[in-house]
C-alpha cells in the first residue's frame, strides 16, 4: 500500500493533482480541503488511499492523515464509495463533517449530491462514535481563507466548472449555476464557487 506521494506538483486542478515522485507523474483524485492546503505550492506530500478494482486502480490524495481517517471511515457505511466520500469531505472541512456527524445533523449531509436521507442516517448511526474530537486541529475551516490568486473572474469559473464536471455533474448545470453564483459573489474564490455549488446542484 502507498502511504504517501511527495514530490513536484505539476499539475493541479479542485478535483485532481498530479505529483512526479522518481521520474514517475501520480495523478491523485483530491478534496477541495487538499486543493487549498497545496496550491500555490511546487514541492508537496500527499497522503493516499488506493481504491482498487477489477478494471481501475484509483488513487485518492489528502493533505494530512486526520482527513484520509475521515474518508477512510465514510468508506465502511454501506452505499458509500470513493466518489461519493470524496464529495462529501469536499462539502465540509474536517472539523465541520465531525460536528455534523456527532450533533446527527441530517439535513446538511443530504445536502451533499449522492446522499438520501437514509444513507445519511446510516453515516452518522455507524460513524457518531467514531469521529473523535481531534479531527479538524490540523485542517480548521481553511477553505476561503487563502486568496486564490487567480487571475480575474473567468478563470476562477471555468476552473470551478471544470471542477464540478469532473466530480460527476453534467457540464451545462454546472455552468448555469457557477455563473448565477458568480454573479451574485464575483470576490469568490473558486474553492467558495465550487463550495456553493455543491450545495445547489
């Protein structure tokens, strides 16, 4: 099992990065946590999971390990994948998906696409006793936080569109709504827009 990936960051999008470690380029699937903590960065160490199945071997990168136990934990209710917990801890910070699963706030995580009311039950009926109260001092609401740096409002849409697309939602959808939220928010940075969407689509 890979534990972790560190190396040049040479690619990066809200949904993927791409790190050369040894002359060899690992494309990681990450969460919008993961994306902030590591943009703007040239060397970086991921944490991995390997999600592997008879016709694909995927790989899912964290930014610290307390965010891969969450991901990890999501994994072992029934009905959820790697697609599916890697859109939920996009839709929360660490600290935030702790707090919703111990107060049993089912209403917030339905609000994540992909969860009904009864999967939602069975994340916080499984995992309330498991998300302890460390989670979230490493990673503490920092989505938002850190300027995005990007060069004025377009690119900041087409990434968040690309973003969403590649996490599963038809292009068109997240177009419309990228551009309404924009629209009623232009200082957003793509983190926040993407945030937002999920929220909406």
């Amino acid at each position: 099992m890979i534990e972790y990936v560190k190396g040049e960051l040479t690619e990066l999008t809200p949904a993927t990065a791409v790190v050369e470690c040894g002359g060899v380029g690992y494309l990681l699937n990450i969460s919008l946590n993961a994306y902030t903590a590591i943009q703007g960065k040239k060397e970086v160490k991921l944490y991995v999971y390997e999600a592997i199945s008879e016709d694909a071997h995927t790989l899912y990168g964290f930014a610290d390990k307390t965010e891969r136990e969450l991901f990890l934990q999501l994994l072992t209710v029934s009905g959820v994948g790697g697609n599916t917990a890697r859109m939920i801890i996009s839709s929360f910070t660490p600290q935030e998906l702790a707090n919703v699963i111990r107060t049993g706030n089912e209403r917030l995580l339905k609000s994540v696409k992909g969860i009904g009311l009864k999967t939602a039950q069975r994340i916080i009926v499984d995992l309330k006793d498991k998300v302890g109260g460390a989670v979230g001092q490493q990673v503490n609401g920092s989505i938002g936080q850190q300027a995005a740096g990007l060069a004025g409002g377009s690119q900041v849409m087409d990434e968040a569109i690309s973003a969403l697309v590649m996490l599963g939602f038809p292009s068109a959808a997240s177009q419309k709504v990228v551009t309404a939220i924009f629209k009623d928010s232009p200082t957003l940075t793509v983190e926040q827009v993407i945030k937002e969407a999920l929220k909406r689509l």
